[in-house]
C-alpha cells in the first residue's frame, strides 16, 4: 500500500491508480500536480467569496451549494472578487481565507483525491495544488495536505496591500501554461509527471504522463469516482438520520431512567447498556458500518486505560461508544455539570469533571480523572480538543497524557478513518458508509516523566499521522 497506512484497499479505482503511484520511482523526481477545483474540492474553494450581490441571491446560492455541492466559478467570477479585494490588507484577506476554509470550504474534500495526494507525498514526490483561486484560498488547503507548492491565480501587491490580477486565471489552458511554467523553473520532468483534475481540465491533464479524471469519466484516461459534497445530504440519508437520533435517543432514554431508579453499580450498568444498545442501534439505522481492520484485541487487554482517538466529528464519540462498550466514561469541564439535561447524563456515565482552566494547579485539575482510572474505570478522550477540519489530527494537548502518567494506566490509541466524511465538523446529518478502525497496542507509560512529555505526545501522535497515511515533515516545514 503506497498510502503506507494500516486500512487497506478503498475502491477499485482507487486501488488502481495507487498501484501506479508504487510503481513510479520514489522521491523528488516525480511530481505529483492535484487540481483543487472539482479535483480535491468539489467545487472552487473561491466559490464562498463569489456568491451574488442581493441577499436573495445569495440565499438561494447557499441553498443550492448545499444540496448539489458548491457552485462553479468562472475567470469572471475570480476577477470580481480580485477586484474587490483591491486595497484591503494581504494578511487580512488570508485570514479571512483561512477561516472560510474552516468553516465551509474543507467540508468539500474529496477524500478519494486526498488519499492519493498522501499517497505521492509518502513516496517522496513532490504534491503541488493546482487552482484558479488564489494564494488567500489554496494556501490553507496545501498546509493542511503538507502539499509542496501551489499554482494558482496570481494577485499583485503594493505596500502590503491586494493590488489587482497579475496572470491569466488559472484554468483551462492558462492552467498547463503555468504548470508548464511551473515544472521548467523547477526543474519538473512532465514526462514522469501525475495529474489528477476533472475533465473540464484536459490541457493540464494531457500535459504529464500519468493522469486521471476526477469524478465523472472522459472515456481517455482511468477516472476516479467521488462521492458527492455538499452541506445536505443525499435522500436517501435522510431516512437513516433520523433513524441514528431516535435509536440512540430511544436506548440512552431506557437507561437513563433504569440508572435514576438504582443507585451505584446497578446505574453504571444501566448507562453502559444505554450506551452499547444505542450505540449499536443508531449506527445500525443510519446505514454505518464500524469495521475493526487490527488490533481489536487491545481494546480489552489493558484495562484501565487511557482511550484517545483522533476527532472530526459528533460521530466519533458513538464510534468509540460502541467500541469499548463498558467500564469507562470520559472527561468533561467542571461547568458542564450543570447543564441541563446532559449534566445529569454526564452523571449517570459517572464522567470525570476536571477544572480545565486551573493551570496553576493541573494535578490537582486532573485529579478526578485519575482517581476513576486508579479506580479500575478507563477514560475515553479526544486529545485533540476539538474537531479537526481534515483527515490531518490537529495537535494534541498534554491533559490525556498527564491524566495516563498520573493514575500509572497504559494509553491505546484508537485511529478512526472515515468519520469526517459520513459526518462533518458542523454537521448534524449522516450519511451511510464504513468507519475503519486500527487499535494500536497499549503504550506503557511507567516511564513516563514530566520533562520528556512533549516527547511522549509527538510519538502517540505519530502513530495516528503513520496509521493514516500522512507525513508530518512537511506540514511542519509549511508553518503548520
């Protein structure tokens, strides 16, 4: 597999076009030219800054982005919105690039096309974005892939200001012109060169040796099907998220008020059945398979432990729900106590409330967590913190680790594939398909000590960047 990760074969077409990239020889001399807009994208990622001047307009726009993917852009539409960006700080206009790439814009990738961008990117080759938008949209897209260099719409600068458009718009012909460009100035042999774009993108495509069609085929080249983007999910999913909420609210409903009739063991045991029989029955009506690929065995051979797994989604915590199954719970802020209705759900799973914010005193913070895990109850956490906006795991903060080295427990990472893409950051809706699971061995930690701990969080983190495929060198080299 020259993803290098432990989840194996995806589709047929995929597979195939991975086959070609084992075959090509490893290292700088190949490089890889992956198309954003409806390639990695299902649309432009300068679409959100192209939409109509009318409120009206700009309603309906959203209404249909979210129903058949976003829109497409035109050289005319990236000229407006050049245009009106004249005169505004550079650094204000990446941010404000950045931010949309966040909250809308990464909820369009196509996995399928950024697996095989990985795939080059772990053999050596050099990833370069190919797109119309600008260095504002696709650089956010190019940190978060570890790509090498982008191509795209040039924009002029006077005194750290957005001048005006200083190339052609770069699609279509334009696009091969400035790969071309591209490649002479460095150095690039197009003769061993991929390309990976839809078919809307012929020149760059027939420029280079190796290329696919990204979604639908032109009957010239291998194609790569994807599974559609947008905010709305298709029909048929409808029905199973509907399902997921009432089977899993149905269950959890059932322990709930068999675990308040009872008190101590016989409540634990109430929320470990609402939370298995719900788990299983949500994930089953929504259409979700949960496919342990290895390591299903450590989920049980070190209890107590510190559970951590990486987080794209709502989804991930009912993933892991149905994993573990019993004798754990999670952490929570002290606050959410107190909140109605999951503050006394929080309390039937006997949740550990930590003071987050008491950082002059993290022992003592931590310290109902490590007394559940000294208890012989393991912890379920995220060491992300919060969601991440790509297949690529944010950094990791310390709080799981302190909590493992503490109690003395061991720490099993739990990577998740596929999460994101049947549920994304800011969705509520789910679409039907397979969560893969790879359970790592149990990480000792009784060596583990203070001084070496940001040592400790690099090496779990790698286990999750190596299990999934990506490589860390470059992102960092970008600023990550």
């Amino acid at each position: 597999m020259t993803r290098g990760d432990a989840f194996g074969p995806h589709s047929p077409a995929e597979d195939s076009l991975d086959e070609r990239i084992a075959a090509a020889p490893s290292g700088p001399v190949v490089t890889a030219f992956v198309v954003v807009d409806g390639g990695l994208l299902a649309g432009s990622p300068l679409a959100p800054f192209a939409a109509p001047a009318s409120s009206w307009g700009r309603f309906a726009a959203q209404i249909r982005s979210g129903v058949d993917g976003p829109s497409e852009v035109t050289p005319a539409d990236v000229e407006q919105v050049v245009r009106s960006r004249q005169g505004r700080p550079v650094d204000e206009v990446a941010k404000e690039g950045r931010t949309t790439f966040r909250s809308t814009t990464a909820s369009w990738l196509h996995p399928e096309v950024w697996r095989l961008a990985v795939g080059h990117a772990r053999r050596g080759h050099r990833v370069v974005l190919v797109s119309a938008a600008t260095t504002a949209e696709v650089e956010p897209i190019a940190r978060e892939l570890g790509a090498d260099d982008v191509v795209c719409t040039r924009v002029s600068v006077d005194d750290g200001q957005v001048g005006g458009i200083a190339s052609p718009v770069c699609s279509g012909g334009p696009a091969a012109d400035a790969v071309s460009a591209w490649a002479d100035a460095h150095d690039a042999d197009l003769t061993s060169a991929f390309a990976y774009g839809p078919a809307s993108e012929r020149p760059l495509l027939d420029l280079v040796a190796h290329s696919a069609v990204v979604g639908e085929p032109d009957e010239l080249r291998p194609a790569l099907p994807v599974a559609p983007r947008g905010s709305v999910p298709p029909v048929e999913a409808l029905g199973g998220t509907l399902g997921f909420y009432g089977g899993f609210t149905a269950a959890t409903a059932v322990g709930v008020a068999t675990g308040f009739l009872h008190g101590g063991a016989r409540r634990r045991r109430a929320w470990t059945l609402a939370g298995s029989l719900g788990s299983e029955l949500g994930l089953g009506l929504a259409g979700i398979d949960v496919e342990v690929v290895s390591g299903e065995e450590h989920l049980w051979s070190a209890r107590p432990a510190v559970f951590v797994f990486n987080h794209q989604s709502l989804l991930d915590a009912i993933v892991v729900l149905s994993l573990l199954r019993r004798d754990f719970t999670g952490v929570a802020k002290a606050e959410a106590k107190s909140m109605p209705l999951f503050g006394q759900l929080f309390q039937l799973a006997d949740v550990a409330f930590v003071e987050r914010g008491n950082t002059a005193q993290a022992r003592e913070a931590l310290a109902p967590a490590v007394d559940r895990l000294q208890a012989g109850t393991s912890l379920a956490l995220a060491p992300e913190g919060t969601r991440s906006t790509t297949p690529r795991p944010g950094r990791f903060k310390k709080g799981a680790f302190h909590m493992a080295m503490q109690a003395g427990v061991p720490m099993v990472p739990i990577v998740l594939e596929n999460t994101g893409e049947l549920m994304w950051r800011f969705d509520r809706s789910l679409r039907p398909g397979t969560v893969r699971v790879v359970v790592h061995p149990p990480v000792d930690t009784t060596g583990w000590r203070l001084g070496t701990m940001n040592e400790h969080v690099a090496d779990v983190r790698g286990l999750f960047l190596e299990t999934l495929g990506l490589a860390e060198e470059k992102a960092e080299a970008r600023g990550e």
